[in-house]
C-alpha cells in the first residue's frame, strides 16, 4: 500500500530504530499447501507498533521471504530470493535475493540486489533479516521449521 504521508526518511528512521518481539513465544504456522506463515509482533522504544510477516513454500522449489511492516501494510523492508524484479527507477533487474525498501512515490518497488541474508536455510535468514532490520531476539522462545519441510 502506498503511503505518500511517510517519507523515505522516516521510514529508514523506523528500519534503524531498535526494536523488540511483543511475544516470548515465535512460531510458523502452516496454510493450504506445500506453505507456512509468520506473523511477528514488534514494538519500538518509542511504542511504534511494527510486525514481521515471512512465507515459506517448499512445493516444487524452496522459496521464501519476509517483510518489516508498519500500520500492517506499509513495507519498510522486504527480503525476497525471487529473481527477476526491475526496479522501476533504475530499470535494473535483480539476478538474485533482493531487498525492497519504503519509497512515498514507488512503495515497495525499488529494491537492490543484497547477500547477508541466508539462503537455504529459512530460519538462519530470519534470524538474518530481524538482526539487519534491528530486532532484538533475545529471550524469545522460536520454533523452527523442521526437517521435514525440507528446511
């Protein structure tokens, strides 16, 4: 969803800004299909309510993503192992795992090409992508996806 009122300033406020898991208890849940879901609760110091959504699909391939959201829609960021997304500024087109990133014009459109998430391995790149977007996980119970979904 687009947001002209929140600018990309503050929405990289927002990404660099530390922030804590609501719950002590973290876990996928599983929806029709060869897929399951995440859905965290975050809160800044401030009391700015955030989430972490992320996907997981082991049908046919292992694909996978997860996306920093404020007001539950507007991506702050999102990391993705899907290739071939252009950016709609640069026309540049992604070879593989990419982040997206809030801009008031393009929402989450523009993105750029990044290695420090895990691939392969769906819990190790959480665990990436929530210390890159400044997610303290200490004290937090997690279930990991288990073996047999191909993890």
């Amino acid at each position: 969803m687009l947001d002209v009122d929140l600018s990309r300033e503050e929405a990289d406020a927002i990404y660099e800004a530390p922030k804590y898991v609501d719950s002590n208890a973290v876990s996928w849940e599983m929806t029709e299909g060869n897929s399951q879901r995440i859905n965290i609760s975050l809160t800044t110091e401030d009391g700015t309510p955030l989430r972490i959504r992320g996907w997981y699909s082991w049908g046919g391939s292992m694909r996978y993503g997860f996306s920093l959201l404020f007001k539950n829609t507007i991506v702050i960021r999102r990391w993705d192992n899907k290739l071939g997304h252009k950016d709609p500024v640069t026309r540049s087109e992604t070879t593989g795992p990419h982040k997206h990133y809030h801009d008031p014009i393009y929402a989450d459109s523009r993105c750029y090409e990044t290695n420090d998430v895990r691939t392969g391995d769906v819990n190790g790149a959480l665990f990436d992508f929530m210390k890159e977007c400044h997610v303290s996980i200490e004290g937090i119970d997690y279930q990991s996806l288990g073996e047999y979904h191909g993890v």
